[in-house]
C-alpha cells in the first residue's frame, strides 16, 4: 500500500461480553456511515445542480442564440476543462483517504498542496484553449453568431477556471475526513448569493449570456473563501492543518501516477454523453432527436445524484480503512455499498418506469416528444442500474490499484 500498515486491529472487534460481533451488526454500523456522508454529498451535488440549472433557465429568456451559445460553451468547457479538472482531483480521494486512516494527518495538507499546484497549472493550457472557441466553433460547422455567444460565455467563466481546481481540492480534502457539512454550507451560500448575482448581471446590467458565466466564476471563489476559511479556522481540522512548504512541490510525478488515469475515467465518461448529443445532430430529425437526448441526459444525470453519493461516501470509507491496514473493513464497505445501491437502483428504476408517461411532459409540450421520452424511459431503466453500479465500482476500482501497488 502507498502508506505503511498499521496491522488489522479493527478486525473482528469484540463486544461488551468478549465475543465477536455478528456480521450483520458490523453491516448495519457501516450502513449508517455510509448514509451519513452520502446524504450530504447527494444535496451538495443537487445545489451545484440547481445553480446551473438557474443559470440556464435565465439565459433562455434571453432568445433562441442566447441560450444555444451557452449551452454549447457548457459543454464545450466540461469536456475540455472541467471534466479534467475533477479527474485529476479524484486522486485525492485515495492518498488522503489513506493518510487519514493511517493517523499520518500532515500528510492531508502537503498531498492538496501538491494537488492544487497540479490543477492549478493544468488550468493554463484549459484557458487558453477556451479563448479561441469563437475561431474554433465556425470550423466545425456552427454558425458564427452562436460562435460568438459561446465564445463570451467561456471568456468570462475563465476566472472561475482556476477557483473551480482549489475548490475540488478543498473538497476532497474534506471529504476524505468526513467533514461534510462545510461543503453543504458553502453549496447553500453559493446558491444564494449566484441567484441575485446572476439576475442583476444578466438583466439589470445587461451582459447577456456573460453575465451568467460571470457570476458562475465569482461564485466559484466564494465557495473557494468559505471552505478555505472553514479549513483555515475550524477546529475539526486543527490536526489535518499544516503550512505551504517545499515539499508540496516534490513527489508531483506519483501523484499524476494515480490522476491520469482517475482523469481519463472521468473524462472518458463524460465525452460519451456529450458525443450522442453530437451524433445526434446528424439522424434524420435533428431538433427532434437532440431534445429527446437531451431530456434523457439530463434525467440520467438528475438520478446518478443518487448512486454518486453512496459511491464517493463509499471512496472515504474504503480508503479511510485501507490507510488503517484493515482490508477486511475495507471488504466489508465494498458489500455494504453494494447493497444499498442495488436496492436503490431497483427502486429508483422501477418508479421511473411506472412514470414513463409524465416524464416528457415535466420537459416539452410538444406531443411527439412526450411520446418519444415515453419509448425512450424502459431504455433509462436499463441506464440507471448499470449506472449506479458504475458510480460505486469506479472508484473502489481506484482504491484496489493503489492498495497493491
């Protein structure tokens, strides 16, 4: 493992009367942890959610050019800058996971050090390549007005670029202690400072589409603020807290070891989704085909809220008991996760089915879309499960590689 074994004393632990606790006891104390970091986390990914959802929603009644560069900008800038992003960031969930549970807390600040300076260089290359999305769009067939909508769009969420890469690291050092609730709170505040902000920016000073991408980048370092002044002050991380040295600027290569191929798992995820929304621009009925993917997409992505949860409170556990020399903890997470996700991928599947027919209509008025959504929905029922199973595996997959490395 990455850090030294403390041997298996959580093995086995014995009760009150000096005999082993039953399994079933051990799964049902596993399954409160599991729900009590997961539960968080799932509210924390709906308000980052929401906010973009608001942020759409306030663009569209700007006209149809309007809300097509935006849209185009977003998913120009999570498959080129913020899927890359949160990849690389994923690393942290398996060397501070371990730190962690191995009791070697300093060990928590120097690894989001080094992984702050990482991202942090990584968003150069990724600003750069957004200025030119204006020249880019019209080579690939876009019409230039839109063009020039994305391209303001993405000019102006550049300044959150950077905020965006030390709030993910902020984040995983958090979550890796199972300190939560400071990324509940700064999700809330974010939202309830990004709703006026973007109303004015957009309609009251009249930036338009930029206006949005504007208060999306100032938000990003509000949440920044208020998770570094949690971190800076809070006495859940007094232990955990450590100052900059130079030792954050050594050892980079072993940590792009593990987030290369944490990124590439994100990425590669995320650019299938945006690819059929591409590919579908090119069936016989475009407008029709690309709003029918579109609504499946984002219920998909509503609904993988659920199994993203479970799976990242499953990557603390997993890691926590892995940095403590405890592989049978660490076993005996993977199965309780995996329960719960089965159960719930179940659950959500079939209530999904039995609402087949008012799903479309939550999106479109229009009746052969409903009735297109309506055919589509037992295809989504298939997607959810495997989905769920993904989001749990993915990041257990992480944490066996480096456990045997």
């Amino acid at each position: 493992p990455l850090l030294p074994s403390r041997g298996n004393e959580h093995k086995g632990v014995p009760d009150e009367a000096g005999d082993k606790r039953p399994w079933w006891r051990e799964a049902a104390e596993e399954s409160g942890r599991l729900a009590a970091l997961a539960a968080p986390m799932i509210a924390v990914a709906l308000l980052q959610l929401l906010m973009q959802l608001i942020s759409t929603v306030m663009v569209g009644h700007l006209g149809e050019v309007a809300l097509a560069g935006a849209a185009i900008a977003n998913s120009l800038t999570n498959v080129s800058g913020f899927s890359v992003l949160i990849g690389l960031a994923c690393a942290l969930e398996t060397i501070c996971g371990q730190a962690y549970g191995a009791e070697q807390y300093h060990k928590l600040s120097l690894y989001t050090y080094r992984s702050i300076i990482v991202l942090l260089i990584v968003s150069v290359p990724i600003a750069i390549v957004w200025v030119f999305i204006p020249e880019v769009l019209p080579l690939i067939g876009q019409q230039p007005e839109i063009a020039n909508e994305a391209g303001k769009y993405a000019l102006w969420l550049i300044p959150g670029l950077f905020a965006f890469s030390v709030a993910q690291c902020f984040s995983k050092f958090l979550q890796c202690q199972s300190l939560i609730f400071p990324m509940v709170l700064s999700s809330m505040i974010t939202l309830a400072v990004f709703i006026p902000l973007c109303w004015f920016l957009v309609y009251k000073v009249g930036m338009g589409n930029a206006g949005a991408a504007l208060s999306v980048s100032i938000c990003d370092w509000v949440e920044v603020i208020v998770l570094g002044l949690y971190i800076k002050f809070s006495p859940s991380c007094e232990k955990t807290r450590a100052p900059l040295t130079w030792e954050a600027f050594k050892g980079i290569g072993s940590f792009m070891s593990l987030a290369v191929p944490s990124a590439l798992m994100i990425c590669l995820e995320w650019w299938s989704y945006e690819l059929l929304v591409l590919l579908s621009g090119i069936l016989p009925n475009p407008a029709l085909e690309t709003s029918v993917l579109s609504i499946c997409i984002s219920t998909v992505v509503l609904l993988y809220n659920l199994p993203y949860g479970i799976g990242t409170a499953a990557s603390v556990r997993v890691s926590n008991e892995l940095g403590a020399g405890n592989p049978e903890g660490a076993r005996l997470v993977v199965g309780v996760a995996l329960s719960i996700v089965v159960c719930s991928a179940v659950l959500v599947s079939t209530t999904l089915l039995a609402l087949r027919h008012f799903i479309g209509i939550a999106f479109s008025n229009e009746e052969e879309v409903v009735d297109y959504v309506t055919r589509m929905v037992p295809v989504l029922s298939i997607s959810v499960i495997t989905d769920s199973f993904q989001g749990v595996l993915s990041g257990i997959h992480v944490f066996r590689i480096t456990y045997c490395q």
